[in-house]
C-alpha cells in the first residue's frame, strides 16, 4: 500500500526520534495523570495514551502527554498526531477533537479511517480515567 | 526514480529476469529478429519461432523430467492452476464431485476450487499440521471414490514447507483421482523427477526462477493419459488445451530460465542455504522470534519470521529500504492476518508481526549483513513504542488482558 507522505514522515521521525514525539509513560497511579488504552493485539492495533494534567480555572489544563502504540505505520502516525494536538487543551477542548481532524492532517486513506478512531477513543478514555481520578 | 539503493529480499513474489534470459528473448522480437508466429506454416518466420518454442519446450520439459509433449504453455501459474482444477473437475464430472485440496494453497488454487463449489462440487480443504505441512495420512483419510481430483502445492509460497508429494500421488493413483501440484515455489530450488511420482498435473510459473511475468505452464500427463476441458478455445493451439497465438519471447525466455535454473540449481542452492543459515543465526538473537513453518522441512530461500509486540506492517515500513513481504493484515486489503498463518494455528497477534524475507541468486553477502543490521535496530525501536512490549516487561500475560477490541 502506498503511503502519504505526511504518514511516512510522521512514523518515522517518531521513530527516530521517540522522546521529542512524546514516545513514554507517566506512572498511571498519579493523580494528575489519565491513561486510555484502547484497540487488541488480535486485530493488529493497541494504543495507549497518557496525560498530565493540572487545574486552570475551573477546568483543567493537559500539560503533558506521553504514548506508546502497537500497530501499523499509520496507527502510529495517527497516534504521534494526536499527541501534538493535545498539549495546551483544555480537557473540554481536548475531548472535541474528532478522527476526521487525524485522518486529514494525515491524509489517510479510507481503509486506515480505524486508525483514527482508535486514537480519538484513546484520548475519550484517557480524560475519563483522569475525570475519576479529581 | 531509482530503486537501487533498495535491498530486494521479496525473491518469492517475483525474481528479477536474468540478464541472459532478457538477451535471449530479445532475438525474438524486432525486425531483425524471429518475430514470426508460430502457428504460421507457410515460411521461415513461423518455422523458426516454432523451433524457438519446441527447443524451450524441451527446456522445461528437462527440468522437471517429462515428455515435451507434455508442456502446455498458459500465461502464468494462475492460468495453469485454473486450467488444472476447473478442466480435468469438469471434464470428469460424470466420475465424481469430491475435490480435496488445502487450506494454505495459493489463491490461484482456492478461488478455482471455490468456483468449483458453486457449481455444485464438493471441496475438502484440509488443515496444515501446525509446522504448515500436509500430511499425507491428512489426504489418505479425506479421499473417496467420488474424488476426481487433489490438489496440494510442493512448497508453500509464504513458508517454504514442502509436501511431500511422492507420497500423496501414491494415495491419489491407488484411488483412481488425479493429482494436481502447483509447484511455481519448485523449479529451481528442488529436483523434481515427474517419471518417478504419480503426479498428473503440474503448474509452473516463469517469472519466480529469473523468467519473464506472463507465462507459465501446466504439466498434463500422457501416461496415465488425462484429459481437461480448455477454458480459452480459438485455434485449437497446444493441442486445444490452450488456445492463442503462442507468445514467442515470453515463452523462449521460460525456457532459457528453466535451462538455467537445471544447470545452476546446486549453485543457487548452496548459496542460499548459507544465508538463510547466517539470517536464522542472527535473527535468534533478537528476543522473541518465532519461526513459522518446519526448519527440518522447507527450502532455504523463504524464512517467515515473527517478531512478537511488533506489528509487521510497521516493520515493513521501519524497514524501507528492504523489500520484504508481511503476513500483516494492514499490507493487504482485506485487513486480515494471512489466512496460511491462521491454519497453522498461529495466534492472531503472531500473524500480524509476520515478515517473509525471501533471497535468491542475485542476493549478496552484503544485501543479508545490512538488513541484519538494520533489522534488529528496528525491532528494538518498534518495541521501544509498543505498549505491548511494555507490558511483556512489567510482567503482564498479555492473555489475560480484557482488551477494548474495535
């Protein structure tokens, strides 16, 4: 399958370059700290997200943001795009980040749509562990 | 742009055209070549291209030990496995509707066999032993007097597994079935001897042993003698098995091919076997490899491994400049994991972090020491981001996990 450039690029500069694409983990036992997992070895895709957040306001503010994913180029490519729209949101602004905004930074094609559904599941589920946690 | 800089380790899919083959059929086109059809009778143009057909005929017909006569060139082991399954099934319908096959053939095979089904045959697909061989025994208890025809490749195309196909043919010939063998992955890398098995139909392939794409051709037994319905008709050419002017250059560059490859086996083979040796060496010391196929059972030049916590189509692209071809569902449109590695019983997760490397004759010392080197750096860095490998470290049995599946 040919790729789109903007797919190719973002794997691997994450790959080369994990740290500064936020490639980690926080301790999920911190209390300023959400985790997301989401997706399953047997289908080819895991995705874990994770996110430092503090309180501004009356709402809270994601700091920082660490990920590690298992699957295919564009699974981590849509991962590592994510993450650098998350850091500076508001939750609120972060849990209206739809797939579609993913998939067109990428220019994914239609058959790797699932790519950026698992990663807009990842950080619902990520701001939810983070919401039972305050 | 230039591909040069790419190391080619994908020699199952396709190999490059040898250089002497490419020359060969270059006298076979032009002006000033033989360019004549061979069905034309009537001048020297047809006579010569005749000749040019009968000698690679006699070619192929050499590697494989068998009579020319019984050589039908088609367009490639596809057309030879069609004209194989879907010709002798019908032809013989009045004797039976059983067909036996297996379920890590090539497409080629099965979706013929799936047609089959349709009208109105009934298929057994038998399952691999987990190493990816058919047993013979598999076939012995599946066999019944309604079976017209098996079909079983000689080495699979993802594993590089051999079957043992001696022992099949003498179970189909006790029978009174007919046998059918896609041997595309053979020619080239085993002997085959067709005087000394019971085998009644054998499809080959040009362009998997430095032949052209475009032409291939199916053995068809004389002695005990079978016959097929044509699925192409105009002309009644080769014997009206296959009908169509016969395609001169692609046919005289089969022929060179197989000449080659029955000279240059042994060559080709031990060198080969010493990559493959150094690449197994090598790869078993990166942390949780799987092997898939029979390391006792299988020819040197196609090594499927598994890199469990890496996804394969990842690898595939961590690997850019190798070629190499994944069991990943991701590499194929269907987005299932290879259907061959799923009958082995492989887990799910194991056929998606699958890579087949492949080498062949233009493969160097060099081509195998990089992508060594370049293989396990990326391993390492894919493992760096996988949260499964993450989890393997803490400890965690990634089967007892309750995954969000989507």
């Amino acid at each position: 399958m040919a790729y789109s450039k903007k797919v190719v690029e973002k794997f691997e500069n994450t790959l080369n370059n994990p740290e500064a694409f936020k490639v980690g983990r926080f301790d999920p036992k911190d209390s300023d700290v959400g985790t997301g997992m989401v997706g399953a070895p047997a289908c080819g895709d895991v995705m874990k997200l994770q996110i430092k957040c503090e309180p501004k306001g009356n709402t809270h503010v994601i700091k920082d943001v660490k990920f590690k994913t298992y699957g295919c180029g564009s699974a981590i490519a849509s991962s590592s795009e994510l993450v650098e729209m998350l850091i500076g949101k508001t939750l609120e602004e972060a849990k209206s980040i739809k797939n579609i905004e993913i998939a067109k930074a990428l220019e994914l094609p239609p058959i790797k749509i699932h790519c950026s559904v698992l990663a807009e599941d990842s950080i619902k589920q990520a701001i939810e562990d983070y919401e039972t946690k305050q | 742009m230039s591909t040069q800089s790419t190391i080619y380790l994908d020699y199952a899919s396709t190999t490059p055209v040898d250089p002497r083959v490419a020359s060969k059929m270059m006298e076979f086109l032009t002006p000033e070549g033989e360019f004549g059809n061979p069905a034309s009778r009537s001048h020297r143009f047809g006579w010569k291209a005749d000749e040019a057909v009968e000698q690679a005929r006699s070619h192929v017909a050499n590697l494989v030990n068998c009579d020319p006569r019984e050589i039908v060139w088609t367009s490639g082991a596809t057309e030879a496995d069609n004209l194989a399954i879907k010709g002798v099934a019908r032809f013989y319908k009045s004797k039976g509707n059983h067909i036996i096959t297996s379920k890590i053939e090539h497409k080629a095979v099965l979706d013929p066999c799936r047609q089959l089904e349709r009208e109105g045959f009934d298929v057994t697909y038998l399952d691999p032993d987990e190493k990816g061989v058919i047993s013979p025994s598999a076939v012995k208890s599946a066999i019944k007097d309604t079976t017209v025809l098996v079909s079983i490749m000689h080495i699979n195309n993802e594993l590089g597994t051999v079957n043992d196909i001696e022992e099949i043919g003498n179970i189909t010939r006790d029978n009174g079935s007919f046998f059918h063998v896609d041997a595309a992955q053979s020619t080239g890398k085993v002997d085959i001897d067709l005087e000394k098995i019971n085998v009644d139909l054998m499809s080959f392939s040009a362009h998997k042993t430095y032949g052209p794409k475009g032409i291939g051709a199916l053995y068809v037994r004389r002695k005990p003698r079978v016959r097929l319905e044509a699925l192409i008709h105009g002309g009644g050419h080769e014997r009206g098995m296959r009908s169509g002017t016969l395609a001169t250059h692609q046919i005289v560059g089969m022929g060179e091919a197989f000449r080659i490859a029955n000279k240059e086996m042994n060559q080709d083979c031990n060198k080969i076997s010493k990559f493959h040796e150094k690449f197994l060496d090598k790869v078993k010391e990166i942390d949780h490899v799987y092997i898939n196929g029979d390391l006792d059972n299988k020819v040197p030049n196609i090594l499927n491994i598994s890199f469990n916590f890496v996804e394969g189509e990842s690898l595939i692209m961590g690997l850019k400049d190798i070629a190499v071809s994944s069991g990943s569902a991701c590499t194929s449109a269907s987005l299932e994991p290879s259907y061959v590695l799923r009958a082995l019983g492989r887990k799910d997760e194991l056929a998606h972090s699958s890579i087949r490397f492949s080498f062949g004759r233009f493969t160097s010392d060099d081509d195998v020491n990089n992508t060594l080197d370049i293989l396990a750096n990326v391993v390492y860095r894919l493992r760096e981001l996988s949260p499964l490998w993450e989890m393997h470290l803490d400890g965690i049995d990634l089967d007892t996990v309750e995954w969000n599946a989507h």
